[in-house]
C-alpha cells in the first residue's frame, strides 16, 4: 500500500503559501499520506500529488474568501478544503460539517495536533444542522456533488447576502446552466467562475461563486430555519 514513504517534497511554492504555519501543513500532508489512505480517506494513488492536486489547490481558495468571516466547509471529508484554508487564514472561523464519524474522528485528531483554534468540527449532514449552525457567511465545498444539489445542501446554511465557494472542474460553467432553476429557487442572485492560484498550481484551480439574497435557500428554507429556532428555544427553556 502507499504510504507516507512516497509523500514527495513539499514544492517551493508550499512554503510561500502556508507562510508561518509551513510545518502544520507538511504534518497535514504526513498524516493524510498515512492515517489518511489507511482509513480510506483519500486514495493511495492521490499521495504523490497530495500537494499540487489537493493542499495547494484548496490553499488558494483564500483569495477569494473575505477577511474575518465565519465558514463552514460542507462534507469536509479528509478536510479539504477546510484545513488547507484554515492553515493559510487564521483570521477565520472556520466549521468543518461532515457526517461520517470516521472522518470526523480524523478531522478532530487533525485539528488538535495542529493546534487550529478557530476550527470546529461537527458530526452532521447539512439539511440536519440548519436551524442549530448559526448562519455563516462563507460555505467552501470541493468534490461533493453537482452544483445544483450542493447548493440545495450549502445555500440556506449562509446569513443573508453570503456566497458559497465551490471547487470544480472544467465543467463548472456547464454546471451553472444545468442549474440556473434550482439556484434561482434558493434565492440565488449571482453566480461567476472565477480562477485562483497564479503562480501557485498548474492548472488554476476553478472556483464557481454563488452570491444569495436575503433569504438564503428561498421561502422553503426560511419555514423550516424558523422551526428549528422555535424548536432550540423550547429546548433551552426546559
């Protein structure tokens, strides 16, 4: 099996990227090229690019996430995007939600042998926290499911007026046209491609932005956010 033996050097530009925090991300890299695969978490094929294909293509993502926001990275899996985000920005603070508890066994073991303060892993699929994740205004998603039903998972965990960040492929602008209804129905209101990571990766990575309204997720989602207030409310009174 592919092990951390076959992890390669970090490249010169990993060291720009991760700034002081250069040693967490090779401990990230050590870990996902051994804990990760033996979990199957990744795949042991996916160990000789680790830091092209997955670090440092989801470490720039931070160009286009704003300063001092709350995130929430949906199904953060292995934690990408998530940690690579939160190695480069401290100043956020970041949610990782995914509901295998294998995962987010790794995800917490992760977080404490980094030291990541401003991360907080939570068990849960993202249609089951609505109502208790307080509303962020950045959700980061990469590899977890076509835009449309994505954004039925990540837009109505965002308050009003946020974006969700989506790593894709060369496909994304076939995406957003599939998905023009369905985003327009979660009160979407504007949706580009933008491309981050010059002079970093090779190809950019390709980032689909999605800018809702005030009412993240549309009327359905604004009933159902409402219910699961009232809900926590009784709870606390008890």
């Amino acid at each position: 099996m592919t092990d951390a033996a076959e992890l390669p050097q970090p490249p010169e530009e990993a060291q720009a990227v991760f700034g002081e925090l250069f040693p967490e991300a090779v401990r990230y890299a050590e870990l996902l090229a051994d804990a990760g695969v033996k979990r199957g978490l990744i795949g042991p094929r996916e160990v000789p690019r680790l830091w092209e294909r997955h670090l440092l293509n989801c470490a720039v993502l931070s160009e286009v996430v704003p300063e001092g926001v709350t995130v929430c990275d949906v199904g953060s899996g292995a934690g990408l995007p998530g940690i690579p985000l939160a190695l480069v920005r401290p100043d956020l603070k970041i949610t990782l939600l995914e509901p295998l508890l294998r995962r987010t066994n790794f995800l917490q073991e992760v977080v404490e042998l980094l030291g990541l303060d401003h991360v907080t892993v939570v068990r849960g699929r993202a249609e089951e926290v609505l109502g208790t994740l307080q509303p962020v205004h950045v959700v980061t998603a990469r590899a977890v499911a076509p835009l449309d039903r994505l954004a039925g998972w990540g837009v109505p965990l965002l308050r009003p007026y946020g974006e969700m960040l989506a790593l894709k492929g060369d496909t994304a602008e076939e995406e957003i046209n599939g998905a023009r209804a369905a985003l327009s129905k979660l009160g979407v209101l504007e949706t580009e491609v933008l491309q981050v990571g010059e002079g970093v990766v090779d190809p950019l990575s390709t980032v689909v932005r999605v800018v809702v309204g005030e009412s993240p997720g549309g009327v359905r989602f604004a009933a159902k956010r409402a219910k699961a207030a009232r809900v926590g409310r009784t709870r606390r009174r008890r």
